[in-house]
C-alpha cells in the first residue's frame, strides 16, 4: 500500500472538517483507490486525493463528483459545501476553482496520495489516468493551439488570396485627377463643325497651331511623351495634347489609355477625353484665350499603371 494521507483534525477549521468527512465518506464506501473513484467521478485521482486532503475547500463541482462516486447524497453535501463556502473564516477555495490541474500538477500530487504505490501497479509507475479536471486542461490547451493553427492558415490563405489578386485581376487605374472646372464642356467630333469651346480643334479647321509650353509625362523612370498646350491665332483658341515619343508608341501593352483635359482658370471650363491610345497624337477640346490662359493636364495608363497626373503652367498667347 502506498503511503497514508496526512491525518485531519475534525477541530482544526471547517475546511478540515469537511474533508475529514468527505475521507470518512469513502471510507464508508469500501475504501476504494483515488483511481478507482476517478473512473465514476472523471476528475484526475490527484484532484480527488486534494479535494480531501484539507488544505483548501474544492470546487462544489469537485466536490459533488467525488461524493457520487463514493455513493453519498449529493443533495446533502450540496449544502455543507454551501454552509462551508459561506462562512467568513472559510479559506479561499483551491486550485481546482481556477482551473483543472495540468498533468504535470496531478503527477506531484499522486505521489502524496495514499493509494500511489497501487496506482504505479495498476497502470504503470508514474502514470496519471485521465479524468475529467485532467482532460479539460488538455482540451483547453489543444483549443488554444488548434486555433493559433487556424488563424495562421487564414492569414497564410488571405495573403495568398490577395498576391493572387494582383497577379491575375491587376487593380484599376485610379481616377485622373481632373480639375475643380465649375463646367464641363461635350467634345463634339462633327466635321467642319464651328470654332466654339469644346471643339475638336482638327475638324474645327484649327490646324495651324503653336505650342505655348510643355510638360514631359514619365511613368517611374520612363519618359513617355510630352504634355502641350497647342494655340492657333487663326482660331483664338487653345488646347491640351499628348505628344507621344518611340517609346510609348511601340509599347508592347494593349491596354494604354490617354486622359486630357483643357482647363481654363478664369471661368472653370474644361473640356476633357479618356480615350484608348492610338500610337499617335491625342488632344481635348479647343478652349477660346480671350477669357483667359489655359492650362494642359494629363495621365497616361498603361496596364491599369497609371502616371502621375502632369500640368502645364497657365499658357497665354
């Protein structure tokens, strides 16, 4: 047999008292093995082994366990863990309110208990059966890893998601960023229509033009073209165009787009194209220098890229 629990003084304490009965209680039941009641009560035998060992008062839930195993009224000692629990000069309870006992706990423990040598002989030296206190602990901690696992695979699942996004969806281009222009004029395309605001300069007859200043468009270190203010006397009016270079007509993307837009200060008019790229010129609409200066913006996209939006200083003939 292995060695005997430390005695108990009835007289000591309540808490004493009480574990003194819960060890006559089993006496009273045959004495079985703190292993044996671990298989009907499904705590671990150490936690069995301190809930009557009087240090501190166990968990009514550890309690009622252990008074079912041993065939005591449950109803009972319901109420003398009750009458124990409310008593002002009632330790606080022990390790088992907080939390089951880990494995390596219920192992220091069992050799304190007085069945430790019959438990090595019946289920190997050293080794804890599992019950109830023992596998919450267990399932505590395996939630705890499972779900650092599956929080890792989300990450791991969202960030591949994202990469993939980009590779085969690339993003849209972001918006040009067009002037604050107060109105809006329609690019008409009707041949020989009329030299008015808004005009494509081309079928106006505005051909003979000038360029009043210019602004090199670079998307990172690549220069694709110049951004012009062109201006005809004949016509009195000014536009924004694109003057592409080599390297931006043989680009070999297909998806290149061209953003331009006319501006005038003094009134807030505009006149604005987001067209595809034709491997030449493009230009907005003519707008008249008589109001005032106009100025040239622009953007160029290629593969959803875009530049930066690019302006011109306020040209004036």
């Amino acid at each position: 047999m292995g060695r005997p629990q430390n005695p108990l003084d009835p007289d000591a304490g309540p808490v004493e008292a009480f574990a003194y009965e819960l060890r006559r209680l089993r006496e009273k039941a045959g004495n079985p093995s703190y292993r044996k009641l671990a298989e009907q009560a499904h705590y671990s035998a150490a936690a069995l082994a301190r809930a009557a060992g009087g240090q501190a008062l166990p968990t009514l839930e550890l309690t009622l366990a252990y008074v079912a195993a041993c065939g005591g009224d449950v109803e009972e000692w319901r109420q003398r863990w009750l009458d124990v629990a409310g008593r002002q000069d009632a330790p606080a309870p022990g390790p088992e309110a907080a939390e089951p006992p880990s494995a390596a706990t219920e192992a220091g423990a069992e050799a304190d208990i007085e069945d430790g040598a019959e438990d090595g002989a019946e289920d190997g030296a050293g080794d804890v059966p599992v019950g109830r206190g023992r596998v919450a602990g267990s399932r505590k901690q395996g939630s705890r890893v499972r779900g650092m696992w599956i929080a890792a695979g989300v990450v791991l699942l969202l960030t591949a998601a994202g990469v993939l996004a980009l590779v085969l969806w690339p993003r849209a281009a972001p918006a040009m960023a067009w002037s604050p222009a107060r109105k809006v004029l329609p690019y008409t395309f009707e041949q020989g229509q009329s030299k008015v605001d808004g005009a494509d300069p081309a079928r106006a007859g505005c051909i003979e033009a000038v360029t009043l200043t210019s602004q090199e468009i670079w998307s990172g270190p690549q220069r694709l073209g110049n951004l012009e203010v062109r201006y005809s006397a004949e016509c009195g009016k000014a536009w924004a165009r694109l003057d592409p270079n080599a390297a931006l007509i043989n680009h070999h993307s297909d998806d290149i787009r061209v953003r331009l837009e006319t501006f005038r200060p003094a009134d807030g008019s505009a006149s604005r194209i987001d067209e595809e790229f034709v491997r030449d010129r493009h230009w907005a609409g003519m707008l008249s220098t008589r109001v005032g200066c106009v100025v040239a913006r622009g953007q160029i996209v290629i593969d959803g890229q875009a530049s930066d939006t690019v302006q011109t200083s306020c040209a004036h003939p």
